[in-house]
C-alpha cells in the first residue's frame, strides 16, 4: 500500500514534468545551440566487443558460509559476472552470479563492513567477544555494499591485487551509477525533475547520494527511503537469534522487500512513460503551433512570481550565499583541476612512451601493438586511478552543514565521468589523427616527429576542452548545492502563496507552464549573476589554467571532425601484417576474443588466476573459515586456499584448449543472484573442442527467472538475451537449473 502510495504521487509528478521537458526540447531545438564548440573528437562506441578486466576472485557464499574461487568477466557494459570457472566461461556456460553494483559502496575492511551493518539495524549490535556475522580468511577483503540490497564479499591473497580489483569495482559502480542516459532529451529531465519535485514536497532538499542507476533502480531507491523506517519498527523487534544472526536475517528482509519494490517500480514506470509517449505528438504539435503564445503566457507568469519573490530571494542570497560562493567554487576547483592535469599527465606520458618504445622496438608493427593498448587508456581503471583519486581530496568542511549537502560523492562522480570522457576523447583524436598521417610517413624517424607533433596538438585541444567541461562543472555544482539551500528558506514565506498565480496559465498551455518550475527558474536566476561571476573571476586570474570565456580556440584542423565521424578504426586488423590468404572472418573472430583492457605485468596472478577444473571433477575442496576475531588471518586459512587452489592446478594439464567466446551477458541489476549458491550442482563439462556449429559472436544465454510453480529456469538456460542490459527478476533456483538473476 505504501509502495503504490508513492509510486502513484511519483507518476502524477513526472506526467507534469514531461510537458514541461518536451516543451523545453522542442523550443531549444527551433532556439539552436550555444556555448563554445569541443575541440576534441567523441568516440561513438568507445568498448565494442572488449572486457575490461577478467580474473580470478574468492566470493563467500552465504548460504554455506564457505568460500570459493570464482572467475569474474567484467564486461564493456560494466556488469560484474561470476562463473564457476574460467573453463565454464569459455564454454559459454551461464554465469552463476550477475551483479550491477548501482548504488553500492566498495569496502576494504571487515571493521568498514561491520559498522555500517550495525549502523542499519538500531539496537542489533553484536557483543564483545562474540563471532562477528562476516570472517575474511585473509587480510585483503573487498565487499560491496549496498543500503537495501544485497551484499557480496570477496577476497583475494595480495595488497596489490586488492588495489586492482579495488579500482575495477569502483570503476563498474561509477558507470552503472550513470545509469539514466543523458542523450534523452524529454525522458531523462522529466525523471529527474519528477524524483526531485517529489522530494521536496515531503521537505526533502539538497542533493540525494541513491540517485543512483537507470530510472527504476532510482525510483526504487525513492520508495526504499520511506519504506525502509516503517519496515525497521515493524520487523525488527520480531527478528530472533544473537545478533550477527538477526543482522543476516535482516538483510535478506531488506533485499527481499527490494526485489517486490523493484518490480513493481518498474511496471508503474513503464506503464507511466507509455502514457506520455501516447499522447506525445498531439502535444509536440501544440507545441509547435502555439510556440509564441506558450512563451508569452510564460514570460507573464515569471514576471508575476518574480515582482512578489525576487526581493526576498535577493535578500537571502546576499546575506546567505554570496558570502560563501568563493570558498565552495575554491573547494570544487582545487580537486578537480588536479584531477584533469593528472589525466593530461597520464595522456602525455603514456603517448611519450609508445613513442620511444615504438623507435627503439620497431617501428609500425610495434606502434599497432601500442595503439591497441592506448585506444583503451581511458577504460584502464588502474592506469586511470591516480586521476580519480584527486577527486578524494573535495572537502566542504562547515558549507556542507551550512548548504545540507548530505554527501560530496556526487560531485566526486560526475568529476571523475567527465575525467574518463576526456581523455578518451583525446586519446580518439590522436590515433584518428595519427592514422590520417600514417600513409605519408616513412622511417622511423618521421613516424617519431610525427607521433610528438600530433600529441602537442591534441594536448592544446584538451587544455581548451578541459577549461570548458571544467567552468560547466563548477556551475552546475554551485548551483546543485545553493539553489535547494534557497528553496528550503524560501519556501516559509513564499511556498504557500504560489497558488494564487495558477489562475494566470490558459488552460491550453497548462501541460507545459507549471508555476512551480516558473518559480524555481526565478530562484535561479537570482543567484545565477552571482556565480557566473565567480567562475569568470577565476577564469580571469588563470586559476587551475582555466581560459577566459572570450578566448575562442581556432579550429587549426577545420575537417577533424568529418574524420571523427567515420568508422572505427581496428589497428590490429588495418596494420597486423597478417598474410593475405587468412579469411576476414578469422581475423573477425580472433579481435572479438575476450581482450583484457587491463594487463597484468606479472603474469598470472600470485594465487593461480589461471588454475582451471578438470572435466567432470568435483569441485574443489573448501577453504576453512577463519577462527573468531579480525585480521591479521589466520595463516591456516590462507594455507587451506593455496592447497585448494594447488589441486585445481593439477589438474589443469589434463584441460584441452578451448576457443574463447567472444561475448559476454547482459549487465543485470543490483541484487543479482538469487537466495542460494552452494545448492546449485555443478555445471557438467561440455566437449573440449570448439563448437563448429556456435559462431563467436554467439553470446551467453540471459537465465530468466521462474516464480514459484512456473518453468523451470534451466529450461529458459538455452534462450538468448536480446538486450544489452539485464531486468531484475525475482530470483529462484532449481534443482536442475543454474542461478538465476535478479
């Protein structure tokens, strides 16, 4: 009842928002576009057919309280996929645990863990000298945590390796935490505008750390944060057992209860969306016939609200704000700026290296070798850490008490995307570049002055595009954190008067006028003169190399961005030397093999990343847990999985070559596995010899789940997944079938 209760006010608030949006769209579509133009080109599909990362990992199963070795695939759509095995992962076989980590927290330490957990249940707090609810067998955990969904924990055996993977996970939560697609032009700022009007009617502002995911995940977080209280006081005091067994039972509830929101989140959404998409073109082309009209009973409306808010939004502003503009601009600015000439630092030196690798190793065939890896830089999580980490140092200190920002992490986030944008657009713009120059080239020297005059000119690009990207940044950010600051003091004295200026909107026009968003945008407008200053003043003064906005960069290469928009280029398969006679199917098919973005220079990892199981053997035995208390481990444990894994080394001489798949599954939602993994059989050995009749571009079978007294999920093994990403699905579990998603 309480879910439906929301969901129902959320639809009615973003059914306003979309009129509002499409209005928006179509007038900045007549309008045209501003701003100064990128310099930089912009990679279409900047991860075709590549995983980031793959590797072996220790995963603790709930269930059994054991914990086992895992191969977990990270695939270009930022999903984390565990199998069995690397051999169950090269014959295609489902995966037992997909998990998109929207919304979760990447920990490093038991200690970390166990005070969040004793955090979220009040009163359930285990005693001294008691087993605390989760042991790690080594010192080196990595647990992903999450308010309302499940958790998962994992561990592997080196501080180097937990750096690594530390990098990767944070790297999948960041994307999928970008999870609404900012190329929507009417959905995506209806969603948005919806969730936050939604919030404010229950006096809800500032900024909001679970908006987080696609549309439903957020929505679900939305229903999750009121229902989550009553859900305390009403199971809580029944839960029974010592403590660690209570905060188990209680997130398990907790996930239960996400899943049911989950769907039901999404069938109202979905069918919420289709209604507005129904009605679409009858209000696009009211739109578009009474444009002028529509912006004039706007423009009155605004100048209404604004003669009775203006005065006092002034007034708050300069006694409130403008006093504290400078040091929250300076606390955005210093993190931020390292952080992108960190990446311009990262650019350099790795472009300045292929270069003298490429003079002294051998020319064009080392330089394809090169631009293999390079092409990728940006989607390096390791490489790329020392320039995310920068964003770690944004402190606000008493503004953020002062403004209620609950959290800096958004603005840590959306830093670090437009960090990795950016250097993948430079990186695109020096091979697009450097392939255009490649046929004129001869000798190694030429190819030297040619790589070194064509990284000065990108670093030029990007020092504009970066002064630009940065100053939006610096903007949005002020005004993310002032204006819900204005609204909550404004809204005592003027809140309750807006009523009064509905009766100036014709009727006609009422989908796309809302007094509400009239009044913010007069908000907005007082404190906006302010900031822009602030943010000119620091262009001015060269602060953190940021560019004047008067200073337009002339395009010195007017046909770059005809060369951007053509195909991909494949510098393997344009400049690998291969003879002539191989068929381009086979070349196809060896470029669509898994390739690691991330290369390991030691080889295999120190615990045996490659150990594989036989055919047919039986699983592998157990580690042992850990005796009571935290790190430092027993080395007992550690013992147990070294022997564990030495005996599936054995007998992985005995494993016959497989072909790789090329294709990995649909990135699912969080909460991913379903209850049980260790009552799952193990997954009987296909044939060692490639598949003829599977093609490599044949992708794993999406595992659809099965409610209670329906088909069994091993009979829907065999489907394909159409979709890039995974829906969540309550999660169940056969005798016969293998792990469902959620």
């Amino acid at each position: 009842e309480k879910t439906g209760k929301v969901l129902g006010e959320f639809c009615r608030c973003y059914k306003e928002q979309f009129g509002v949006a499409l209005f928006n769209s179509v007038r900045y579509e007549i309008e045209g576009t501003g701003g100064p133009q990128a310099q930089l080109l912009h990679r279409k599909v900047p991860l075709e057919d590549h995983v980031i990362y793959s590797g072996n990992i220790f995963q603790y199963i709930e269930e059994n309280k054991k914990w086992r070795n895992r191969f977990c695939v990270v695939p270009h759509n930022y999903g984390l996929v565990l199998y069995e095995n690397k051999l169950a992962y090269e014959r295609e076989l489902p995966p037992r645990v997909l998990v998109n980590s929207a919304g979760y927290k990447v920990l490093t330490s038991v200690e970390q863990y166990l005070e969040l957990v004793n955090n979220s249940l009040p009163g359930v707090t285990p005693k001294s000298g008691h087993s605390p609810m989760l042991k790690c067998p080594t010192d080196f955990p990595l647990i992903l945590w999450h308010p309302y969904a499940r958790h998962y924990y994992f561990c592997v055996m080196t501080g180097k390796e937990q750096e690594k993977w530390r990098a990767v996970f944070q790297d999948c939560v960041r994307h999928c935490n970008n999870g609404i697609s900012e190329d929507s032009k009417v959905e995506a700022p209806a969603f948005t505008d919806a969730i936050r009007m939604y919030r404010q009617s229950k006096e809800q502002y500032g900024t909001w750390d679970m908006l987080c995911g696609n549309e439903t995940q957020v929505l679900s977080n939305l229903v999750m944060e009121e229902l989550l209280p009553e859900l305390k006081n009403t199971i809580g005091p029944r839960l029974k057992g010592k403590a660690p067994e209570r905060q188990r039972t209680w997130i398990q509830v907790s996930d239960a209860v996400y899943r049911m929101v989950y769907e039901l989140a999404k069938a109202q959404y979905d069918a919420a969306v289709a209604r507005c998409e129904q009605e679409r073109p009858q209000l696009e082309s009211t739109i578009r016939t009474d444009m002028d009209q529509i912006i004039t009973s706007k423009e009155h409306l605004a100048s209404k609200i604004r003669a009775f808010v203006l005065p006092k939004a002034e007034v708050c502003v300069r006694n409130h704000v403008q006093p504290y503009i400078s040091s929250i601009l300076e606390a955005l600015m210093t993190p931020t700026s390292q952080g992108f000439a960190e990446v311009r630092e990262v650019f350099f030196k790795e472009v300045t290296d292929m270069n003298m690798n490429v003079v002294n190793e051998g020319g064009l065939e080392k330089l394809v070798e090169y631009m293999e890896k390079l092409s990728h830089l940006a989607f390096h999580p390791v490489k790329m850490q020392s320039c995310y980490e920068k964003m770690d140092q944004l402190k606000l200190e008493g503004l953020q008490q002062r403004f209620d920002v609950s959290s800096t992490s958004v603005f840590k986030q959306r830093a670090q995307i437009h960090m990795r944008q950016q250097m993948d657009d430079a990186v695109y713009t020096f091979e697009t570049l450097l392939h255009q120059e490649l046929g004129k080239l001869h000798g190694k020297d030429e190819l030297c002055k040619s790589i070194q005059r064509i990284l000065e000119r990108v670093l030029k690009k990007f020092d504009y595009d970066s002064s630009t990207v940065r100053k939006k940044f610096f903007r949005e950010a002020l005004l993310q954190i002032t204006i819900p600051f204005l609204l909550k003091k404004l809204a005592p004295t003027c809140k309750g008067e807006l009523a009064k200026f509905q009766e100036l909107i014709f009727e006609d026009f009422a989908s796309f006028i809302l007094v509400e968003n009239t009044y913010e945008e007069v908000v907005l407008q007082s404190v906006m003169k302010d900031i822009m200053q602030a943010v000119k003043e620091a262009a001015v003064q060269r602060k953190h190399n940021l560019y004047r906005d008067s200073m337009v960069m002339h395009n010195s290469d007017p046909n770059l961005h005809l060369l951007g928009e053509g195909l991909a280029i494949d510098w393997s398969e344009e400049y690998s030397g291969q003879p002539e006679a191989e068929p381009a199917a086979e070349r196809r098919r060896r470029a669509k093999q898994v390739v690691s973005v991330i290369q390991d220079d030691e080889g295999a990892l120190p615990y045996g990343a490659e150990a594989l199981l036989p055919p047919g053997s039986p699983e592998t035995r157990e580690p042992q847990e850990a005796p009571p208390g935290l790190p430092p481990s027993p080395p007992g444990a550690v013992k147990e999985i070294r022997e564990a894994l030495a005996q599936e080394s054995a007998g992985e001489a005995e494993v016959p070559h497989v072909t790789p798949r090329s294709s990995v599954p649909a990135s699912p939602v969080p909460g991913a596995d379903p209850p049980s993994v260790s009552t799952v059989p193990h997954a009987t050995a296909a044939p060692a010899s490639p598949r003829a009749d599977v093609p490599a571009e044949a992708t794993v079978p999406h595992v659809t789940a099965a409610p209670p007294g329906a088909q069994s999920p091993s009979a829907a093994c065999h489907q394909r997944g159409d979709s890039e990403t995974g829906e969540p699905r309550a999660g169940t579990e056969s005798g016969e079938g293998v792990q469902t998603e959620f």
